[in-house]
C-alpha cells in the first residue's frame, strides 16, 4: 500500500502533522490527496504536499 492510500483510507478530516525529507514540518486538516499531493487546510492556509518528500506524519490529538 502506498502512502497515498495510506492517507486515503486513514486520515480524511484528521488533523496531522507531516514531518518532510527536507526537514519542515507542516500540520493542518487533511481535506484532500490526489495525484501524489496532500492538501492539508488550517484556519488561513492551504497547504499542498508532495507525498514522496513525506518522511512521517501522524495525528495530532487534541
């Protein structure tokens, strides 16, 4: 299974932190991932990721 579909399945509406190849780290709601980029949503920002520079990423608990 890919990452794509990992995230697909697992993480649609989640909160999540994703921790990059180049050492960022971003965080927001996933509302999307489609064609290798996820869409993460936070209150003033879209933010699109390339899934192959993903390293880790995980749910943020409230």
């Amino acid at each position: 299974m890919g990452l794509d579909k990992f995230i697909s399945e697992h993480y649609i509406n989640k909160n999540i932190e994703v921790y990059m190849i180049t050492k960022d780290t971003f965080s927001g709601k996933v509302i999307a991932n489609a064609d290798g980029v996820l869409t993460l949503q936070t209150e003033r920002d879209l933010t699109f990721i390339d899934v192959t520079k993903v390293v880790c990423l995980w749910e943020k608990k409230k």
